[in-house]
C-alpha cells in the first residue's frame, strides 16, 4: 500500500495538491477518533454520542457544524456556492462483537460490523485536510460533508436528512464504502448501479389449526407457508425480466410448537432485492398478488406488510471517473478495481436520486490477510484504509470544485 507520506506534490498546472504529504501528521488522531467511534457503536437515530464527537472534532478545526434533527450533522469547508457533497453514514449493527480487538464495542449487542465507524473517520479527516488548505489557499468553492444517521434501517436516514434540505444547493455527491474483498490501498468503482434495490418483507398467515391426523379438516398453514416460500419467488422470476437479478429470501419462518400439532398463527420474512430500479417498481407492485394467489388454494387468511427500502446506488460516469483520476493520482496506477454490482442495499442511493455523484468501494482487507464480510460479528478493517480514504475523497472534492467552476463557466457537457 503507497504510504501517505511518501506522496509528492502535484506538479502539473491546475491539479489540486497532493493530499498523502497534508495528512500524515493527523493520522494516529484518526486513528484514535475511529477506535472511540468503534469502541461506542449506537444504533440507528440514537447516535447522540457519535454526533458529539463529530460536533466536538469538526468545531475544534474551526469549522461550524450544523446538527440535524436528532443525530447527525454536516459542516461547509470553503469559499462561495457548493461545488461538491460528501457523505458519511455514522450508525452501527445490532450485532455482539467477536474481533477480540483492544477496542471492541462495549454496548452489548452493537457493532461497528459494516465500517460506518471508518467512513465517519475518512470524512472527518478530509474536512481536517481541506479545512488546513482553506487556511492557507482559499478553497475556492464550499464542501459540504454529511455525517447522515440511520443508513441500516429502511428506507434510510437519508430521506430525513433530504428532508431538512440539506442537499439543497449541491450539485453532486460522492460517498464511500468499506469493502473487505479489496485490498488496502485500492478502491473498486463501477460506472452504473453498483449496489442494489432491497425491501423487507413479512407475511403474517392464519388459519384453522387441528391434529396433523386430518390436515384435510384444517387450513395447513403450514404447508402454504412452504408453498409461499417457494413459489414466490418463482412466479416472481416468470413475471420479470430475469436479467434485473429479481431475488426473493426468506430469514424467518415461524408457526408451531409441537409436531402433531398444525398451527394456527404463523409468520415469514425475508427480502426483495433487485438489480435495476425500473424492475424493483414492477416487483413491488406484483408481490403482493403473486403472494396471495399462491396461497388461495389453502385458505389461509395472509397478511403482507412490504416496507419499501432503498432502489439502487448508480453511479454516474462523470463522477465515477472523477473518483478514479481522484485515486490514481494519491495511491498509484494500479489502485483502481472494477467490483461488481452488491445485491446490498444501500440509502446513499436516495441522493442520487436528487443529484449525480458516485459512490466508491474503500479497500479494507489486509494485503495477504483473511477475508471478512461485512455485517458479521468478526469483521475488522484493516485501519491504514483510513489514509487511503482521506486521500482519495479529499482530492475527489477538491477535483469536484474545479469540474464545478467549469461547468459554470462553460456549461455541462452536451453528450
């Protein structure tokens, strides 16, 4: 992995400076600040500690964060109109840490196991970085970075945060994602949706229940429970294009408490997921008539509660590519991957919804290291992706002020 101080400043004209040399001596402070962050994980909309501490760094650099309803907060870096948004999501899993790290989480039963602890690090220490330029060279554009809460909990706390109208005024949005299939010191992009849509679904069944003796006298709830698992997804993949990765899973299933007993109450619930955005409309409007059709037979009474999620992240070209240039310039040639599209959802993609942007993949797995997953309890982040976050989206926002001054002196390019 490129070390951040071994980079050089940037030499060609018009290039923003090189970011690794201005971050090298903040890093042990990241790196302190992540493993508080780690060590105090909170739940989504109860990130009260989380956003103190982000208040209390970003105010100690000068800057003047604005708190959101609740939790969460964002701060503006610079001179004149927005040019660019950051987003940071700051939340944490309802899942029991088993790392054994020195730092692990000491709330029972809440983990930092999908990296929000990093990402909230990374844009604390860009707006460390760009806050120093500002100081020194005025920015000539204003960065405005998000420190979003409750991204884990559909349809996401970045509705709320749209609702208070802080993307007003901002013309693009970049974020960040950790990824423990990539390696320190690279990042993955992918032009394009690179996450996926995702919904929750749970269906409440009832029925006459009786001895497994006479099913025939009975509505086997149990039986059209396993009808419903199956099918629907099946008839699901019939009715839409296969190419838009429709996919149905169930996590849940529940009915009974004894074996020659049929039950009379029952639950399942899972998720829909699906890969293009268009299709996850089609999808939801058509689960609720597949679900029921598939249980008619067996007269069961079927309750569906469909929560609508988040529709996928998809990257802009501009963007996308602005991101790259970004990493290739502070981390070598050879730090850019292609990853493929996560059929995880993710709530970023409401902005993208509003305005273009992109998100990127931060490399977290230690170079000849294990390969975590996120969402586990054991998953670890290898810390130097810190560095290498700071650097790329710092550079990707200053990048982002001068493709803004651009296009408002010259107009959008006509494709």
């Amino acid at each position: 992995m490129p070390d951040a101080s071994s980079s050089a400043p940037a030499t060609e004209a018009g290039l923003p400076p090189a970011i690794g040399p201005l971050l090298k001596r903040y890093l042990p402070e990241l790196v302190g600040f992540r493993r508080d962050l780690h060590r105090h994980p909170e739940l989504s909309y109860q990130e009260f500690r989380t956003t103190d501490r982000i208040v209390a760094a970003l105010e100690e650099m000068g800057l003047s964060p604005v708190r959101l309803a609740d939790t969460g907060c964002y701060a503006d870096i610079g001179h004149g109109p927005i040019a660019v948004g950051l987003r940071a999501d700051i939340d944490a899993l309802p899942i029991q840490e088993a790392t054994g790290l020195e730092y692990s989480s000491v709330n029972d039963g809440v983990a930092h196991s999908c990296g929000h602890d990093i990402h909230t690090t990374v844009m604390v220490g860009v707006a460390r970085v760009l806050a120093d330029l500002h100081r020194t060279a005025h920015i000539a554009g204003t960065v405005r970075v998000v420190f979003q809460p409750a991204e884990e909990q559909l349809p996401g706390g970045a509705l709320g945060v749209l609702r208070q109208g802080v993307l007003e005024g901002v013309p693009r949005m970049f974020a960040l994602h950790c990824e423990p299939k990539v390696d320190v010191g690279r990042v993955g992009t992918r032009i394009g949706a690179i996450t996926s849509a995702s919904d929750t679904v749970r269906i409440e069944l009832s029925g006459r229940g009786g001895h497994t003796s006479r099913p025939h006298l009975t509505q086997d709830l149990v039986y059209a429970m396993a009808q419903i698992a199956v099918n629907v997804p099946a008839v699901l993949s019939r009715r839409i294009d296969v190419r838009s990765g429709v996919a149905v899973v169930w996590g849940q299933m529940h009915a009974g408490v004894a074996p020659n007993a049929i039950p009379a109450t029952g639950f399942m619930s899972g998720t829909l997921r699906c890969l293009d955005a268009d299709a996850w409309h089609r999808a939801g409007a058509l689960l609720d008539e597949v679900v029921h059709q598939v249980a008619t037979p067996y007269e069961v009474d079927v309750q569906l509660e469909h929560v609508r999620g988040v529709p996928p992240v998809v990257n802009g070209e501009t963007e996308t590519t602005l991101l790259e240039n970004a990493a290739r310039a502070e981390l070598g040639e050879d730090a850019v991957v292609l990853v493929d599209q996560s059929m995880g959802g993710e709530d970023f993609a409401w902005f993208l919804q509003e305005v273009p942007g992109a998100m990127m993949r931060l490399g977290t797995r230690t170079r000849g290291g294990h390969t975590y997953d996120l969402h586990q309890s054991d998953y670890i982040a290898d810390e130097a992706a810190i560095g290498c976050g700071v650097q790329v989206m710092a550079s990707a926002a200053l990048r982002g002020i001068r493709l803004h001054a651009r296009e408002q002196a010259e107009g959008p390019a006509v494709p």
